[in-house]
C-alpha cells in the first residue's frame, strides 16, 4: 500500500514553461486535493476533487488546472510557469466526500523552482 | 477572527515539560477541526479530527479539546519526549475545504 505518490519531488522551471506534478493514491479516496506550502503562511488549497469527473477550484487556484479522469490520479499543471509559483505542492486525500470528518493522507511533497 | 490562527508561533520545552498550544478559528459555517503533525522532511499526518462543541480526543500522551461556539481548540502534549518535536497544524473545514494555519513548531530539548 503506496498511500499517496507525488512526482518529482524536486524540479526547476524557468518562466514560462509548462509542466504537470503528477499526484496518484492508492486508497481508492473519493476526495483529492492539491496544497501549496508558502513560508509563513499556512497550507493553502489551489483544486480539488470530489470524484472522478468533479473537480472545483480552492483559494489559490489561479495559474493552475487540474483533471479527474480516474479516482487515483490527480495531476496538477502548470501552463506557464511564474516565480510566484515558487512553492511546495502537496496532494492530499481523503476517504470520503464527507472530508470534514475523515482526515488526509498527504503525499510527500514536490519542492518547485520557477526561475 | 478572518482565519486560522495558532499560538505560539514556537515553542521550546524541556523533555519532561507537559505543553499546549492553540488553534482560533471563526466559529461560523464550521464543520470539523483536524489536528495534524508535520515532522521535518516528512508529510504532514492526521492526529484529530474534532467536530462536536465539547469533542475531547486523546492518542497516547497527546490530547486536544474543542470549543465551537468561542472558537477555539487546543492540543495538550503530557511529559514532552523529543520525538514530540514537530509542527502541529491545525485546519478548520467548512464543507468541501480546509483552512490551514501557520502551526506550531514544538522543539523538545533532551
């Protein structure tokens, strides 16, 4: 049991690109979700996805487009890449749509370098 | 209270010291209140979850209470190991997201 899988753990961007963070669970969740770790501040939610097909936007979901095609993938995309992309992704998931009351897995993270 | 907020910012006790800290959130629109651990270099992991005004939870030596009408909760850690040492987040829900805050960064000296 893999839990939550992110890929890369590591990557550097110059402005510009584009590219995909690739969030995959094995848990059969119903509820994915994808975070970013700014310093200072708090674990903020940029999409997230109720169920395959159903995904919604967070508090930061500018610059960023997710898709739902199965119930383990979740990948997040960068279309074009900006240094306030700077930041650590998490994906999370969770059990169940009732999210509130079963609490996530998080992946290990995906430290992202737009220069 | 616009947010999540938590106190202190840091925390350094000594092995032994039994400690708490605090998480103040709005108490409107409020479904649940999760606590998580984050040791460094690893992922966050889920300690409570906490959705009744009054909801006490305990894990071994680490426990955290629930006031929903005031806003607030806290997380209680008896006899301070240095494997306590972490950042404890706490994340009110409000339906389908979460409101994470800043956490407290626990440091437990030998």
């Amino acid at each position: 049991n893999a839990g939550v899988t992110q890929t890369p753990k590591f990557q550097v961007l110059k402005t510009g690109q584009s590219m995909t963070l690739q969030c995959a669970q094995d848990m059969n969740h119903e509820y994915m979700s994808w975070y970013r770790q700014d310093p200072g501040m708090g674990l903020r939610l940029i999409h997230y996805s109720v169920g395959a097909g159903i995904t919604d936007q967070g508090e930061v979901p500018n610059g960023y487009n997710v898709s739902r095609s199965t119930t383990e993938d979740f990948p997040l995309r960068l279309l074009s890449a900006a240094p306030s992309q700077t930041s650590v992704y998490f994906c999370a998931s969770s059990i169940s749509t009732g999210v509130a009351y079963y609490g996530y897995t998080f992946g290990s993270g995906t430290r992202l370098t737009v220069v | 209270i616009l947010n999540v907020e938590q106190s202190p910012q840091s925390l350094h006790v000594q092995e032994g010291d039994s400690t708490n800290f605090t998480c103040s959130f709005p108490s409107s629109n409020f479904y649940a209140l999760h606590w998580y651990r984050w040791e460094t270099a690893k992922s966050p992991e889920a300690l409570f979850v906490m959705t009744l005004n009054g909801d006490e939870k305990k894990k071994g030596r680490i426990s955290a209470t629930l006031n929903t009408k005031e806003g607030y909760s806290y997380l209680y850690i008896k006899g301070s190991q240095p494997e306590d040492s972490a950042t404890y987040l706490c994340a009110r829900n409000t339906g389908n997201q979460f409101y994470f805050g800043t956490g407290t960064s626990l440091t437990v000296i030998p």
